[in-house]
C-alpha cells in the first residue's frame, strides 16, 4: 500500500511487480507489523544478498577491490600496496584480487552484477612529483587503455569513473548527501582530489573534470615567482610522505593512527599548516563560485590526522571574508578510506537497479 502511494500505481500493479521481484531474491518480507487498524502490513526491504558490484579503486600507492552487496555494504575487502603503480604488476595484482573474491562469495558471485572501475584520469601525470623509476612507471599509463585492460579480465561489465568522482558518488549514496544538496568534495591521498555535487546529482563536465580541485592553483603568478603551485602540490599525503621518507621513517605512517604521536610532530606540523591553508583557499574559491551549502572532506589519511586537518582548516578560513556570499559548512566525510572502492562499486548497481539514470 505504502509502495502504491509512493509511486502513484495501483495496490493491483504493484502486488504484481513486488512479487516479481520477491521472486528474485531482490527483496525480502520482514516480520509482520501487528496492532495497527485492519490487516497486518508486511514490510519489505532490499535483500543484501540480492545482488553484489565489484569496485576496483586504482591508487598512486594501493590497489583495492571491494565487494558490496545490495544495500551498499562492504562484504569483501582485498588491498595490494605499492611503492608505486607499475603497469604490469598492477593488472596482475588485479585479475589475482578478482580470483580471490569470486573464492570467497563462492555461490554467491553469480549474483554479481558488474565492476565499477575507478583511477585518476592521468595515471601518467605528476609522475615528475614522483621521480626515478615510479616515473617512468607512471609514464606508460599515458599509452594503457585501462578498462579495455580490466575488461579482458573479467566476463562482468565494467564502468569506469574518476576516483574521486567515485568518492564523492559513496558519500552522495552512503554519507552527506542524503542530507546536503550542494557540496564540494574533498579527498585526501597520496595526492588530493575531488568532486562536486550541485541540487543532488554529480556534476561530472564537459571532460570529467569538474571538482578537480587538485589542479586549482594557489598562488598569483607573477614573473618573480613564475608558475604558482598547484592544491595537489600544497595538501597531498605525498608531501608528508616525503618528509617521513627523507628522515627515515615509514611513509606508509600517514595513514596510521600513529603519525599524530609527539614524535612525528616535527614533520605533521608544518604540513598541516601549509595544507590547510591551501584548502582555505580552496574552500573560499569554490563557494564564490558555486553558492554551497558545504564542503565535505574526506580521505585515506589516518583519522587523528584527518581531524587534525579539518580544524586546521576551520581555523584558517577565518582569514579570508565572505561578503556577499555564503560560507559553507565544513564537514568530516561519513564513508572514510574505502569511499573510492565503495563508489565504484555503487556504480553498476545504481546503473541497473536506481530509477535515477543521472545519478
């Protein structure tokens, strides 16, 4: 009855199709609800196991495929790390992850619907950020077609999309977005990116670069100074990485509750004074831009630092003036680490199962 309100179809047409679907395994009957007026109702949910989505989150650093199920909840994890992402060890690595997974859903995985695929666009630049052989490495993506190289290994469809356009479409599924309608989305890696969502629907551009703040610059140029550095110069993982790296500590660190230890604030601190605000600037751009109601961040740093991040952030925009426009809200992401995986994998199952094809 409440589905035939809903869409506006007859209890009749409705019954017929619910049925169907029950028929399926893609929904189930919960207990029914008694000690209301007239006849008990029977409430029916998604089946989790209904259907399953492969996400398949290509990195500077890590490679993870990740299951989910038909509510969007993680089910299988497996996560390859990497000094850098070489070609061929990489698509390897992959069709070894695929293998594992479908050993692990056993009966299941044939209830699996796709592979939501998700990289940066240009694997094969800033590879000069990287140097010796992660560049030349780097270099090559520049010539792989990667979902034609996914494809071949699997017989499931595979969809493509920008890591954090994937990001930023879990924590519009998952996370702020069933709350907020506007907001910039903030992902920080080894390198920072993001996406944008405008009155609820991804705003993907012309050529899937709307939201890649990564690139914006922070700085005037001027002909003392020459070219002014990039976000992704600025806020990156990479940066930290690096200062961990040259004194002889584990790079892999940032992504550790550890990293905010006494011992390390030599190199956290001033890190997260400069990126936090390159990200003021960021934030204080963007809402002139774009009226939001808030920006989102996110990332697969460690939490404490993450946090530590945000009110480093928070602090900084109170140098810069919004007259005559609105400040938006800053918010911690509610999906964490995983939201590119998790968003690549939510994407075939909206593609075949959401009434909302834009989404």
């Amino acid at each position: 009855a409440d589905l035939a309100r809903l869409t506006q179809l007859s209890t009749q047409t409705v019954a017929i199709i619910v049925g169907r679907l029950l028929d399926d395994g893609l929904l189930v009957k919960q207990d029914r609800v008694r000690g209301k007026i007239g006849q008990p109702s029977v409430p029916l949910s998604l089946n989790p196991q209904g259907a399953f989505s492969v996400g398949i989150q290509v990195g500077r650093r890590n490679l993870e495929l990740l299951v989910a199920d038909f509510t969007g909840q993680p089910v299988e994890r497996v996560e390859v790390l990497y000094d850098y992402p070489d070609p061929d060890q990489l698509l390897a690595s992959m069709a070894e992850g695929l293998q594992t997974l479908q050993t692990r859903m056993g009966d299941l995985w044939p209830r699996t619907v796709g592979v939501g695929l998700t990289a940066p666009l240009s694997l094969h630049k800033w590879a000069d950020l990287m140097g010796g052989q992660a560049a030349t490495a780097l270099a090559r993506w520049e010539h792989i077609d990667l979902p034609a190289q996914v494809q071949r290994l699997t017989d499931l469809p595979v969809v493509f999309a920008k890591d954090t356009t994937a990001a930023c479409v879990a924590e519009l599924l998952q996370g702020h977005g069933r709350s907020v309608r506007s907001f910039l989305y903030v992902f920080v890696g080894t390198f920072i990116g993001g996406g944008l969502v405008l009155s609820g629907h991804i705003m993907n551009g012309e050529r899937g670069n709307a939201g890649a703040i990564g690139s914006l610059p922070v700085g005037l140029a001027n002909g003392a100074s020459g070219m002014p550095p990039q976000l992704l110069q600025k806020a990156s993982g990479w940066q930290l990485e690096q200062a961990l790296l040259a004194a002889g500590h584990n790079p892999l660190l940032i992504h550790q509750n550890a990293i905010m230890d006494a011992a390390y604030a030599e190199f956290t601190a001033p890190w997260l004074v400069q990126a936090s605000q390159a990200l003021a600037m960021t934030v204080a751009s963007s809402a002139a831009f774009l009226d939001l109601d808030a920006v989102v961040m996110d990332g697969s740093l460690g939490a404490p630092l993450m946090n530590a991040l945000m009110r480093a952030t928070q602090d900084a925009l109170s140098g810069y003036r919004f007259d005559g426009m609105h400040q938006p809200q800053l918010l911690a992401g509610q999906v964490g680490a995983h939201a590119r995986a998790l968003g690549g994998a939510l994407l075939p199952l909206h593609s075949q199962f959401f009434p909302d094809k834009d989404i």
